[in-house]
DNA sequence: ACATTTTGACTATCTCTGACTATTATTATA
DNA sequence: TATAATAATAGTCAGAGATAGTCAAAATGT
C-alpha cells in the first residue's frame, strides 16, 4: 500500500468525501504535492476514477486548467435514486410524479431541464393514448425507467 | 485560479439578464474595468458569446464605438426542434426514436443526460404496460411532448 | 515472466498580450 | 461645403504562457 498511485487515490477520494460527492483540482499542483510528474496524476485517474468505478472526470487545459472529478453512482445520489425507484409502487399519478421530480431538482439529483423533460414524459397529456386504467401504470414505468438510467451516470 | 476571461464571461451574462437579452458595452472602458487588455475582450465574446450558443454581436469603431451582445433566443434551436415535431407522425419505433434522439445530441441539443432520459422514457422496456399495437403512438406523443418541453428553455 | 507503476518527452488546448490594422466620428482647412 | 487630418474606437493575428493529455520506455512489484 505504500504505492504513490494508492496514496494519491486516497487522498482525492478523501477530497470528494469532505466536498461531498465532487473535486477539483490542478494536476500540477497536486504532482508537486505529491513530488511526482504530472502524468501520474493522468494513471491514478485512468486507473481508480473510472466511469465502471462511478466516477465522472472533467478537466480543462490552458490558463487556470483543472480536473473534476465528480462521484456519480453507488454513493447518496444513485443510493437516493434506488431507493426512491423501489418506494415507487406500480402505478403513481401525475400530481405525485411532479412532487417526486421537484423533489430530485431540490437535492441537486437532476437538472432543471432534466426536470422538464421527465414532467412532460410522464404527463397526462404525453399519455393520452394510453387507456386511462392503464395510464398511471404506464407512467411508473417511464418514470422508474428514467430514473434508472440516472443511476448510471 | 478563475479565469479572468470566465470572469467577464459571468459579469456581462449578468447584465444581459439583468438587460433582459442584450447588453451594449464599449471594449476599452470594460477592459480597463477588468485590468486586461482590450483584445481580451474580443477573445470572450469569440469563444463565449458565439451563434452557435445563441448570441448575436454587433459592434462599431470610431468615436462613441460599441460592441452590443443579444441573447438570440436560441430560435434556431427552438424552431429545428418544432421542425422535428411537426415531422414525427403519429408512431414512431423505439430505434427510430433513438436515432432521432442521436442527432439531438449531435446537434448539441441536449446533453446527454438528456438523452439518456429521453431513451429510457421512449423505451420498449418503459412501455411493456401499453398494448403492442399501440406502443408507438404513445412513444411518439411522449417523444413530442418532451422534445416541447425543450423548445421552452 | 507478467502486471502494475513511475517517468518524461512530446503534443494538444486554452488563455492572455501586444503590435499592427481597420473603421467611424470629429475637427481643421482649403 | 468638400476634403483632409486627427482622434477615438474596435478587429486581427501570431506568439507567449499555462495547463492538461498521450504514450512508450524504464522501474518495480508479484
């Protein structure tokens, strides 16, 4: 464990905890930190911050450059998200769904726009050619859909 | 660490809103103001306050010269999008749906979240509760409904 | 032996700067 | 008044600076 590739892993998963799911760094500053070339900083992240591993990168070259690293899945949101698609019983209204969508907006789950596009694909109006019995089946099932393909990224 | 041009990036997108969509500013005054050379200010508005992200730049030399910044409101968007709605029929199949949902992306459109919602709402999986025959008129009025919704913000 | 880690030379991209150019308005002059 | 000079702006572009990315060789670990 005494590989400088586990220590830097460590120390930027220790980051992410403490700024709760998301960092950002400068990969020379933290080589320097870390009194090593810029390029591992590239292998830790190739290697231990993975889309497969829940983790999404960002980073920016030039002036005032960067990398983000965000956490994705398997912690609180996709946790959350799990959780909320499993309480989701097998039919919801479309006044419920709303309320569960505002709720995703306000914990930072989904994007407002995301927010839009689940209000208008499980609304009535996008189901109407559904048999209203049926309607509130169908739009479970488009919103746990959705939702499940939240968890992934 | 935060760029100077994403700086004045921020402060003239504020004015724009606070101008309700357009801004006038004179590029050595808003230079001095930030402390930067006046191309600087040229370089923002070329990588910051391009069409393509729905602005519109005019400007003029000389004595009381200017550089006025308009939110064209992202209508060529907005209209490719009505465009698309109007030119799904009534069905559509769940490949063809996505390959719709592909260009989006392509386009810059949506982002991929986006996209990813949009699939999961429009897929065979989501819809198992609709009745065969009528699976694809419900896709395609889910399809258009979210994709309204877009044409919005 | 084979896999993983570390290194560094080279490349790619983004930002900032300044010298030079172009255009428009204003003022002076014929 | 028409024209020329001057002042006041904005535009362009290439180079310098600041980061990050890639990839293969060397080192190290199992």
């Amino acid at each position: 464990m005494a590989r400088l590739s586990d220590i830097i892993e460590d120390f930027l998963k220790g980051l992410i905890i403490e700024e709760e799911g998301t960092v950002e760094i400068q990969r020379n500053e933290l080589a320097n930190k870390f009194n090593c070339v810029p390029s591992q900083i590239n292998y830790v992240i190739s290697t231990r911050f993975t889309a497969e591993k829940g983790y999404y990168v960002e980073s920016r070259r030039g002036g005032g450059g960067y990398i983000s690293i965000k956490r994705v899945n398997s912690d609180s949101a996709g946790d959350y998200l799990m959780h909320i698609i499993t309480s989701i019983g097998d039919r919801i209204s479309q006044l419920t769904s709303e309320v569960f969508i505002n709720n995703f907006l306000d914990y930072n789950i989904i994007e407002i726009r995301e927010a839009m596009i689940m209000k208008a694909a499980t609304s009535d109006k996008a189901l109407i050619g559904v048999p209203a019995d049926k309607r509130d089946d169908v739009r479970a099932a488009i919103l746990k859909n959705m939702l499940m393909s939240m968890t992934v990224l």
